[in-house]
C-alpha cells in the first residue's frame, strides 16, 4: 500500500525549486512532496549529468585482506607505528 503525499492547489507563481524558473519560463513544472517543484530543463540536466555518470570510469573499490588477522596481530602491527599508548 503506497501513501500519498497531500498536494496543495498550483498556482501560476510556482517556480521550480532549482533553478527558480517560473510556470511562464518552462514547458511542465512537477511538483513532488511538501511543495517542492521541479521543470521540464532541470530534469534534462539531471538527466544528462547521470548519463555522463554512467560513462565515466569508476574508481576501483579498495580490496579488503582475504583473512583478517585477529587482535594480537593487528595489535603487534600497530605497536609498530603507536608508541607509548599502552
């Protein structure tokens, strides 16, 4: 069961939450919850910044160790590197 969003009455002094555009300046203004609106060349933008998202390369997820090392030997590695805090 979905809920729905009241929507209050549209005006013509609606303006698009992003770009400030009003109704007389963009072809469609949507308007999404709790009176936030959006036009018609925002949603291109949005558009065309994802598709532009998509195409470039992601950057590479750091590996994690195949087995972490349990407690005494992070400690030990760690002892190395922070002296004094015991």
């Amino acid at each position: 069961m979905s809920t729905r969003i009241p929507r209050r009455p549209r005006g013509d002094n609606e303006v698009c939450t992003f770009c400030q555009r009003g109704v007389p300046l963009v072809g469609h203004l949507i308007q999404g919850p709790a009176g936030v609106f959006i036009c018609d060349l925002c949603v291109a933008e949005c558009n065309a910044i994802l598709s532009q998202e998509k195409k470039r390369p992601r950057k590479a997820s750091v590996a994690l160790p195949r087995r972490v090392p349990p407690p005494i030997e992070i400690r030990k590695i760690l002892d190395d590197y922070v002296v004094g805090q015991d």
